[in-house]
C-alpha cells in the first residue's frame, strides 16, 4: 500500500471522538455484556450488526483474556472490522440493539471493544495473523481451475468481496482509479472518526490471501470492458459512487467553496494550509457528510458554523445522535433554507438564501421543499461546503452495458446485473450506505458468484434443529432451547411482573392467577435480565456455556 503522506500537527482536527480502550477498561466494559444468545434466537446486537459478527463471543473471548481470538471472530464475519468499530453507526446498530436499553442502563460499548481487539491482533501479531480459507465446491469444467475474477473498486464492497472470494480459493484482481485502497474509508470519513489506520493493516491482510491489485487504473480508459471480460469469468462491480453533486449556482467557483469529498480529503491527508476555512463556515445539506463537514469546520477553529438544509430536523437523513452531537459542539441549523448563490468577488463572502415551505409529498415519500418569494437573507461566510450528495458512475455503467436507473445499478436478489457474469454491491447500487453495509454487500456477493461458477448452487448446511419444549417436574416448569432452558417456579411468584416489564423479546406474561408464564421459548435470547429481576427467585435461566478452545495458533 503507498506511503500515507505526513499528516501536520493540529490539535483537535485528527483527535478522534471515540479514543480507544486500555486493556483495563476494555477488561471491565466486556464484563458488562450478558452474553444474550440462544440457539433459536440470535442476540440483538449480532443481528443487528449488517455482517452478523458473533458480538457476545468475541467480547466473551476479551474477557478471557483472549484478544486475538476475538479478533479472529470478528475479521472472519468482516475483513474491515477495525474500520467498522470506528465508523460504524453503532448508535443505531448494535449498541442501539442492546438489551441493557431496556433496563435504562447505558448499552455495552461493542464498537469500541470491536476496536480493542482487532487493534490488538494488527499490533501484537503483524506478522502471522492472517485469515482462513474456507473449503469450496468443485470449479465445473467449463471453467478454469481457480476461476478469476475481476473486481473493479477498492472500496469497502470491493476489498471485502475480494477477501471472501481470495478465501474460497478464486484468483482475484482488484482495479481501482486512485492510488490508495479504501474508497469511502479514505475519502469521505471525518479523520475524527477515521484517519486510515487500520485500514493499511486490514489491506495487508486481504494482500496477504493472494489478491493482486491493480492502482491507478480506470476501467474504460486504461483498460477496455471488453478486455476485462475477457480476463475473468466473473466481475464485480463495487466502485461506490462519484463526484459531489453541484448546486449550479451563481459563484459556485468562488474560492473558498468547497465539494465536501475534496475538503474531507484534503483534511485526511494533512493539506491544513490549503483549508482557511476562517471564521464563518456555511455547510449546505442534510447527510451524514454534511454534519461531519460542519463538525470538521468547528475543529479548525471556524466560531460560527451554520448547516443549510431545505427540509426540517424531523426529515433531515443524518443520524439524530451526529445531529445531537453536532448540536453540543456549537453547530447552528436553519431548517427550511436554501442557497440561492453565493456572493464575492475573488473569494467567497456570503451565501444569499431563501426560506423554504414544505408542500406535497415527493417520490422519496418527503415533503417537497418549495421556497418562500421576498424570504430572501444573506448570511456571510468566509468558506461554504457542499454536501448535497455524489454523481453515480453513468458513464461506466453505459461502458459495461448494465441497466441502471438514475445512474445505480439494477440488481436481482443474487446481486447479478442484467448481464448474468457481472456481480454488483455497495453504494453504486444502494446510493449510498454505510460502510458495514457496503461490507455486507461483498460479502454475499462473493458467495453468490462462488455459487454462480460451481458446479451445483451451494445450500449452506442447515444448523441442527435442537429441541423444543416443555417440561414440569415438582412444581417447577422446564422451557428448553435445546440444552437451554428458562425454568419458572409458579408457586413462589406473586405477579410483580418486574419480569415481563425487562424482557426485551416480549415473550413472559401473567396469566390469568397473575403468575408468570412464557410463550414460544424460541424467541428467548437469554439474556438473564427476567432472573436478575425476580425478587423471588420465580424464574432463573440455564445455559449451557461453550466448551473453551485452546488458541488455534497464527490462523483462524
């Protein structure tokens, strides 16, 4: 991977919101997690999670002292772990998820201990930590041995396909446009989040399972559609989107207005005097790119930072605890304002605006902003940021052939294009998405081309169905998940339902004598919080806790 460039000294601009644990407190916070699972039922944080990492194994595997365990755990389900534990939406994923929200109580901080282990992996065990192979079904003879194929982006959708397919034992060619890997990673994430480590480790790691990679490379330019079909037999397509959308407004080429992607890109790599952002920052959109500009803009000493968006707070698309956060920082927000041009001469000096009105409901199920005549202001600014969203990649798609609509990529349910060899994921195809989810979409790619080039369709084998049922004995009811069961002594309850009220599936009610019952134990997640609540010793949880493995050595 090319040298990162020096990136200049400057207090609070690269100083992360999320700093990372010590081994104590990654020690103390593991053991706050109870472990919620069943065989049925899956726990909320992991299903919660776009690449259902096994979260309560591997914060088990932590508080057993067992880091690169749990890292193993982690990258086998995401490549991108250590990224995904720092960028991640966690808020509004698995710590959103977790069953400790029921209790009032504050959630287990998983992104953060996700952080610790595979930060730990990468440090302590550069050199051996790799990820595994998996076995894979027979290449048909109509195929090479070893197929190859194609990914074009390097993006989180294109590394992590890459990974899965270089696992399964595929020869696999990455081409990307810039001269670093990463996508989104390393050109639209806030360096307070993310600057780029791990990500350098984390494309060593994929480098390691045989990937080439191929950089400054467009496909269209440096090399035809029609030569890259004729060196795979397969293509994936992960190359995100493009450009920041422009307002094609009146001094939009001012100096001092900036496209949000260039200005995050700039920060990431430390070009700090090209960005005099002064005093008064104006940042035009509504995104999660638009509150990490304003929040940047604060950290580079800007007092007054403004956020444009034409709708109101409750429709705006950035995630409320970014807004909220945003907020605290000292960001203002006028709500139902939109620019109109921007004003100076040389340089950028104010950016006339126009209130706006909600009227009818557009396509997107929005109300439609429509503005407000004589509602004219003009706010001065010395730099203004766009963020109002990215270009697809139309002329690409028209090279390759590939139905689109409004630039993203058509796509059925096994992620093929309208051409049956072309695979596509990632924000090329959603419009843009998180980076776990981009994860996700390589991921499940790449095991529906290994599909698509073996001989039969793979039908993943089908757990165990484990037992069900019911069982009383002395007074006492037995409801098992196979060797878990949640059991209820009926005599010793008194209808308090402190029980019902913690359970977060919803699945104990009071009968009608007020005592304590439960309805389809294979929702049950055992979580513990109906036991630790009983006053009476009503209702307790038996699980049956897996049996430790010795360290696997330097592979998963």
């Amino acid at each position: 991977m090319p040298e990162k460039e020096h990136i200049a000294d400057a207090p609070n601009v690269f100083t992360e919101i999320h700093p990372p644990l010590t081994e104590l407190q990654a020690l103390f916070e593991s053991t706050r997690c109870l472990e919620c699972g069943g065989p049925y039922a899956p726990a909320p944080c992991t299903v919660a999670c776009p690449t259902h990492i096994d979260v309560p194994k591997f914060i088990r595997e932590i508080r057993e002292g067992r880091p690169l365990d749990s890292a193993r755990t982690i990258l086998e389900a995401n490549i991108l772990g250590g990224s995904c534990a720092r960028v991640c939406p966690v808020e509004v994923l698995c710590e959103g998820a977790c069953v400790l929200h029921r209790e009032g109580r504050r959630p287990v901080s998983i992104g953060r201990l996700q952080r610790y282990a595979t930060d730990w992996a990468l440090k302590n065990s550069q050199n051996s930590f790799s990820v595994a192979r998996k076995a894979r079904n027979r290449i048909p003879s109509r195929q090479p041995p070893r197929a190859s194929v194609g990914v074009i982006g390097a993006g989180p959708a294109g590394l992590a396909c890459a990974a899965e397919l270089a696992k399964l034992g595929y020869r696999i060619t990455v081409y990307e446009r810039k001269e670093l890997p990463g996508g989104l990673i390393t050109q639209a994430i806030a360096p307070y989040k993310q600057l780029l480590d791990p990500l350098p480790q984390e494309f060593e790691l994929i480098r390691g399972l045989g990937v080439e990679f191929r950089f400054n490379v467009t496909v269209g330019r440096d090399l035809s559609s029609k030569d890259l079909e004729k060196r795979h037999s397969v293509i994936f397509l992960g190359v995100g989107l493009s450009k920041d959308v422009q307002a094609h407004l009146p001094g939009e080429r001012l100096e001092g207005v900036w496209d949000s992607l260039e200005f995050i890109e700039r920060l990431k790599r430390g070009r700090l005097n090209e960005l005099q952002v002064g005093e008064r920052v104006v940042v035009i959109g509504g995104g999660n790119t638009a509150i990490d500009c304003a929040r940047e803009a604060v950290r580079l000493g800007a007092k007054d930072v403004v956020v444009l968006y034409r709708r109101t707070e409750k429709e705006m698309p950035a995630y409320a605890h970014e807004v909220r956060a945003a907020k605290k920082e000292g960001v203002r927000f006028l709500w139902l304002t939109a620019p109109i041009r921007f004003l100076g001469n040389e340089r950028v000096e104010g950016v006339e605006c126009i209130a706006m009105r909600l009227g009818a409901a557009d396509v997107s199920g929005r109300p439609t902003p429509e503005p407000v005549p004589g509602s004219e202001f003009i706010l001065e600014a010395d730099a203004v940021i766009k963020a109002i969203g990215q270009q697809p990649h139309r002329e690409l798609l028209e090279q390759l052939g590939l139905e689109h609509k409004a630039g993203l990529v058509q796509i059925n349910e096994q992620y093929q294009t309208s051409k049956p060899y072309i695979f596509a994921g990632g924000d090329c195809v959603s419009g843009g998405g998180t980076v776990v989810e981009a994860v996700r979409d390589g991921r499940v790619a790449a095991w529906a081309i290994h599909r698509y080039l073996s001989a039969q369709a793979e039908k993943e084998a089908e757990p165990p169905r484990l037992e069900i049922s019911v069982q009383e004995e002395g007074g006492i009811r037995q409801h098992f998940q196979g060797e878990n069961y949640i059991a209820v002594n009926r005599a010793l309850c008194k209808g308090c339902a402190l029980c019902v009220n913690s359970c977060p599936t919803g699945i104990l009610y009071l009968d009608g004598k007020s005592k304590i019952a439960l309805r389809d134990i294979g929702k049950c997640i055992f979580c513990g919080l109906c036991e630790a609540r009983c006053p009476d010793f009503a209702i307790w949880m038996v699980k049956s806790r897996p049996v430790l493995r010795q360290p696997a050595g330097d592979l998963i």
